[in-house]
C-alpha cells in the first residue's frame, strides 16, 4: 500500500471532502445568530495559519507522515506516548463521525431501525473500499465529490423557493459585535471543521506530486471555507437566527420547507446524500490515518488486516460513545473541542514546526562550519 499514489486533484477532492463531511448539515456559530457566516470565514482565515504549519512540516520530512516524523523530531523515546495518543484521536473521531451519521439516518428514514445496523452496514462498505489502499481512496474521492458538491447546489437553489427566504435574517451585521464571533470561532470552528484537515499530513507521503503543497493546501482550505459560508448564508436566510442557533440539523429543517407549486417536497433524500457521501471522507480520512499509524508502530508491511481491525473497533466505540444526541454534543463541545482538538490540532504542531525549524536551522549552521 505504501508504494501506492494520489495526485492533487484526488488529494483535493478528499480532503475537501473530509473537511466539509459532515459539518453541513450542523448549525455551525449559533451562538453568533445572524453573524454566523462570519464565524465560518473568520475561522477560515485561521485555518489557512494551520494549513501553512501542516504544509511547513511536510516540506521539511517530504517522505514522512505526521507520525513518521515525530520521532525525528522530539526523539525515539518520547515518542510513542503522541503516536499512541493521535492514533486513538483518529480512532475516537472516525467513531463519532459514524455516530454522526448514523443520528440522522435514524431522525428522518430508519426511525425504528438500531443504530448498531446504521453504522455496521456503513462501516463495512468503508473498510472494504480501504482496503484497496490509498490510490482507490482516491479514485472514490474523484466519484463521490462531484455528487457531493452537485447535491449541495441543488439544495441551494432550493431553497431559494422557500417563501421566507429573505436576506434581511443576516442583518444586523456585527449587530452584536465582535465578541460572540470570536468565542464561536475560537475554540469551536477553528478546529472543527479546519484544524481537523490535520489529517493530511498521513497523505502527504502519497502525493505523486509535491511541488505544489502550498497551493494544494490553500485551495482546500478556501474551497472549504467559501461553501460552508454560502450554506450558512442559505440556511439562515431561511431559518432565521433564532431557530438556527436552536436546531440540531439546521440545513435538514430548512430544506424541509421547500414546497414547489404545492406537489414537490421533502427533499430529505438530497440532506441523506449529502451526508452519506460527507461522511465516506470523513470516517475515511480517519479510519486511514489510524491505519497508517497503527502500521508504522508496529512496523507492518501491509494494512488490510488493520483496517479490518479498526472497522470492529470503530462500530462499538460509535454506539457506546454517548447514550442520546445530547451527551453526545455535549461531550464534543465542553471536553473533546478544548482538551483534545486544540493540544493536537493546533498546539502541539506548532511545537513541533518550531522544534523542526531550530533543528534544520542548528544542522546547517553546523554544516557550513
């Protein structure tokens, strides 16, 4: 698998993907009400500051994943605690993108059916379609994109029918000031969606193609930010801020409410595939990350028994998680966003680009003399 490619579009297309997942379909800066949008293309500005230490690493170990490099950077014996500690990140949030998943199905068309049969039957096509390594990842990611992005559109057009649609839901802009944004934005959006594209550091070493990393990771990071803006945009134009910032699945209940000439409704299916396809980048981004790590511990040489492994793991850990969608966010936001997004999404790789620099920084110095 290791000898397997991706070029940029694909790793574009996934990352992409990955990043918008799921998120979508959430009332993201709710509690910014009309400014919401704004906390999305705020949070983007910082998530272009990520993308740029991610990319900084990977240009100075072009051949490493993140979990390859940290023993050349910290030391063989410090090591081991982080890779254990991100491989079980990445495990962790593959199972609550599943759980995500699994949410809704059972809120709008499999009401009666167990979300343990959600999220096997999920799980399953997952692994077996990452078993074919990181080059059909890739390929699904060229097929499933387009879908993804097409559905979105529609809906958008949509919802421009909705009779209370109106722009005047987005006034006052900065009608409650800077401060309900930034308290969105920081710790909450920045690091989900957009501090979460820390996971393409486990695919830079797949990349056909490195000479345009900076670019490759810019896109992704503005394609990103501008769709989640419009969606917001749309949403709230339909919604209203007050019960935007109240719903579960904000977009679902605002797409509910397209009504043509009184005959063409419930376009639920289009939010279902929406959320199939968002979450086939996200549980796999996550699922492959784990994978990847779980092989460079262990020095393996192939992976499909590892994700066979994580995919038992993986199906479990998302049903016992939580014990009702409310635990479940509230875990999210109160702990998981604050004491585990921010110390490996943001702190500690900015420790590690500094480290890297002052090592390449000593190592020259010392070669020239």
């Amino acid at each position: 698998m290791g000898q397997t490619k991706i070029n940029a579009l694909q790793l574009f297309y996934v990352i992409v993907g990955f990043q918008i997942g799921n998120t979508l379909v959430y009332g993201l800066g709710g509690g910014a009400k009309q400014d919401a949008w704004l906390v999305t293309f705020t949070a983007m500005l910082g998530g272009l500051i990520l993308m740029f230490v991610y990319i900084k690493l990977a240009s100075y170990y072009p051949e490493d994943t993140l979990l390859q490099m940290i023993p050349k950077i910290i030391g063989k014996y410090l090591t081991y605690p982080f890779i254990l500690t991100y491989i079980i990140y990445f495990t962790y949030l593959a199972s609550r993108a599943c759980r995500d998943f699994a949410e809704l199905i059972a809120a709008t068309i499999l009401v009666d059916t167990p979300l343990v049969f959600v999220i096997g039957s999920f799980m399953v096509l997952m692994v077996y379609c990452l078993r074919g390594g990181v080059e059909t990842f890739g390929r699904m990611g060229e097929a499933v994109f387009p879908v993804y992005v097409m559905s979105m559109f529609v809906i958008w057009i949509l919802l421009f029918s909705v009779k209370e649609f109106t722009i005047n839901n987005l006034t006052p802009i900065l009608g409650n000031g800077l401060t309900p944004i930034i308290k969105e934005v920081f710790p909450t959006v920045l690091t989900f969606p957009f501090g979460e594209s820390i996971i393409i550091m486990m695919f830079f070493p797949f990349l056909n193609n490195k000479k345009n990393l900076i670019k490759i990771g810019m896109a992704i990071v503005l394609t990103t930010g501008v769709l989640m803006t419009l969606n917001l945009i749309m949403t709230l134009a339909v919604l209203g801020p007050e019960i935007y910032s109240q719903d579960f699945f904000p977009l679902l209940s605002a797409t509910r409410m397209v009504s043509i000439a009184d005959f063409l409704e419930r376009f639920d299916a289009l939010i279902i595939l929406m959320m199939v396809a968002g979450v086939f980048f996200k549980v796999g981004g996550w699922t492959f990350g784990a994978a990847i790590g779980i092989s460079h511990l262990f020095k393996l040489k192939q992976t499909k028994s590892v994700f066979l492994g994580l995919g038992t793991i993986i199906v479990p850990l998302a049903i016992v998680s939580s014990p009702n969608q409310v635990a479940y966010n509230e875990l999210g936001l109160d702990f998981i966003t604050l004491y585990v997004h921010v110390p490996l999404q943001i702190m500690f790789p900015i420790l590690l680009l500094c480290i890297a620099f002052i090592r390449k920084k000593f190592s020259s110095s010392k070669s020239q003399s």
